[in-house]
C-alpha cells in the first residue's frame, strides 16, 4: 500500500481510541469508544476507566485496522498517548502499543496528548505552513495557550503562553451542568440549550488575573505583596473557578434547588440522563427549563468564551502569529466558533478548528501528531512508562 501508515492509540482519560492515518494526514480509520459507565457518576472515575480501556483495546484496535484495510505488517510505526492523562488509563494503551511494536517489529512513538489535539487541526490545514501560530487547547482537562511554530527539521516546539490557573474551561462547563442537573458530560447540553436564553453580560464579569514573580527573584511570602505585583505582559492566563461559583450562588440566592431536583428527575423519567442533546432529546427536555434557568446557561456561556476569545488574541497580537488554532472537546461549542471566527475576521487573522469528530479525544491525532517524528526518527525507549502530568512546552 503506497504511504506511509502509523497506528495511533489513545486511552489518556475515559476514551478508548485506535486509528490508522497515512502520512499524517489522510485518516483510513478512526474509531473511538466512549464509556458511558461514568454518567452515573457525574465524573470520570480512574479505576472504572482503566478497566474498560481494558475491556475496549484489543477489539477497538482490530476494528481500526480491518476498516482501514490493512495488515499490521503494512504499518510503519505504532504511535501511542504517553501523557498527561489518568496513570491508569495511560498504562492500558502504552503497555498494549509497547507489545505490538515489539511483536511486529516496528518502532514505537510517544505522543503528548495536547500535541495530538493540536495536530487534529494542522493535520488538514495549509496554516501549518505559516508559523508562529497561537494555539488554543480546551477542554475537560486543559485549557492552555502555545505558541507553535517549525523547527529546522519540521517537527514542532511550543512554547506555553497562558493556561487557566484553576479548572479547565470544559470542567467549568461540567460542573455547571450537573449543578442545574444536566446528564454528564454537560458541555454538549448546556451549549445546545445556551441558544434558547438570553446572555447577561453583566452576570460574570470577566476575572482579573495576577501573576505572580518567576525566575530565580526571592519569593515575597506576604500575600498583600503578590496581589501587588504588575502583570507579567507576556503570560496570558485564565481562570474559570470563579465563574462557577458566580453560577452557584445565582442558584442558592434565587433558590432554585427545587426546580433543579425535579428536572433531574425528568431527565431520568426520560431517559435522558445518560443521552445527548440532538433534536428529538431537546424537544423533550426543554419544557422542564425555565426563562430564567436558559438565561443563566446562556450567560455563563457567553462569559467563558468570551475570557477564552480575550485571553487568545490577545496572546496572539502579543507574540505576532500569523494565525490561530483552537482545538480540544470545547472547540466544538457552536458559541465558540461563532466567537472566534468573528474576532478573527476583526484581527484579519486565519483560524481553523478540527472537525466535530476530531474534537474530541482520539487516535487520529495521535497519528498525525506522530508523522513528524516519524520523519526526525523521534522513537520511544522500551522503557516507556506513563507521564499523568507531562506538559507541553
């Protein structure tokens, strides 16, 4: 088979995924498996996720290969997420990739998951020619900035930019969700309920952010002496804790609890505690919400991507990038796009997303995150183990 093939497996958090993609960028396969068994929860929870990666990987991995039509001795290389993710997650997609490569005799590639989801937009993108660029990764577990650009031998350096210092935007989403009792995960529901209500600009105020001193200064221990400092001009943080609590107290103040009990209730009486929002589910769900609960949605909404929008082209006329690259499962949201594509086209700057199915978690990045190290020989050790925290950058 004519091209390059490499095998990309990912198992960082609650999604199994196994995809073949040819020369970093024409996917032949893609299939990822969701675990459903966490909706119950409210949450990912480590030890079920690890046992069902478990459950998942070897016929998730065989299912990719057959849609791809290929056998593993037309691979090239096995790529495989090393971190950040759930320890025990990682070690269910790194053990299985290690013994593959070694059985089939290929060579084995480590990805860093934030890079992959950058890669699910460059790898179909003429913007990958036109560094630097300012990437935006958000999602449940991350929301940070890079600065992306071409080194000599076309593999790819980041520089981190700004990051939430608290929750992760897509957590933000989340846990406001199953406060107003939404299925989880509720990032999908409440952006497809946010277009039924009305935003408030007033009702999150964007959150002030002060950095505190870097390099080798003495750390000043007086608290009143660090919210004193200027803000470092070339960190463009973000927090989202703040938010979310805003939305708590609206719901404690104008004692809403009851109304939300019962809509949870409604939910399950439906059936629609454990499904997604798509047309028929929210014709059923929308009489048990409110004017005033939508409104809130679309208010909270409205301020978290705004203080994303802020933060990244900000960053972006910072540090003169010649575009801008939004990615991760809340690149999805329909008010994000709408956002971003509107300052963009302000700022005359290019940006790209990655498609729906390329939003989320899965192996396809990881793939096409792997082809540039496949070309500068960039292979793993044997010894590969797990990196929960590794960063990017």
């Amino acid at each position: 088979m004519p091209g390059t093939l490499i095998l990309g497996i990912e198992s960082s958090c609650d999604e199994t995924s196994a995809a073949v993609v040819r020369d970093g960028h024409e996917v032949l396969s893609n299939v990822v498996a969701s675990q459903l068994i966490h909706s119950s929860y409210g949450g990912v929870v480590p030890e079920l996720a690890s046992r069902e990666h478990l459950r998942a990987i070897v016929p998730i991995v065989r299912e990719a290969m057959q849609r791809a039509g290929v056998q593993y001795s037309d691979l090239a290389a096995v790529a495989v997420t090393e971190g950040p993710g759930l320890a025990g997650a990682l070690l269910v997609g790194i053990s299985f990739a290690k013994a593959l490569a070694f059985g089939a005799d290929l060579p084995l590639i480590a990805v860093n998951h934030l890079e992959g989801h950058i890669h699910a937009v460059l790898m179909n993108n003429a913007l990958a020619e036109a560094t630097p660029l300012l990437a935006l990764v958000v999602s449940g577990g991350h929301t940070h900035l890079y600065l992306a650009t071409r080194t000599p031998e076309q593999t790819w350096h980041y520089r981190n930019v700004g990051k939430t210092l608290d929750d992760a935007a897509g957590e933000a989403y989340d846990k406001v969700a199953k406060l107003l009792g939404l299925p989880y995960p509720g990032g999908t529901w409440m952006d497809a309920l946010a277009r039924h209500g009305i935003a408030d600009r007033n009702l999150f105020p964007f959150a002030q952010i002060k950095q505190k001193a870097t390099g080798n200064t003495a750390p000043k221990l007086a608290r009143e002496a660090i919210l004193s400092q200027e803000v470092d001009p070339t960190r463009f943080d973000m927090s989202f804790s703040g938010i979310k609590t805003a939305a708590r107290r609206y719901v404690e103040f104008h004692a809403m609890h009851p109304t939300i009990a019962a809509r949870e209730q409604a939910f399950r009486d439906l059936g629609l505690h454990k499904a997604k929002p798509d047309e028929t589910n929210l014709a059923h769900a929308l009489p048990h919400f409110d004017a005033e609960t939508l409104n809130l949605i679309a208010s909270f909404q409205n301020a978290v991507v705004k203080n994303l929008a802020r933060a990244t082209f900000n960053a972006a006329e910072h540090y003169g990038a010649h575009g801008i690259l939004v990615s991760g499962g809340v690149a999805a949201n329909s008010h994000l796009r709408f956002i971003f594509t509107n300052c963009a086209s302000y700022a005359k700057l290019p940006i790209a997303f990655p498609t729906i199915a390329l939003s989320t978690d899965n192996a396809a990045m990881i793939a096409a995150a792997a082809w540039p190290k496949f070309l500068a020989h960039h292979f793993a050790p044997d010894t590969l183990e797990p990196t929960p925290q590794l960063r990017l950058g």
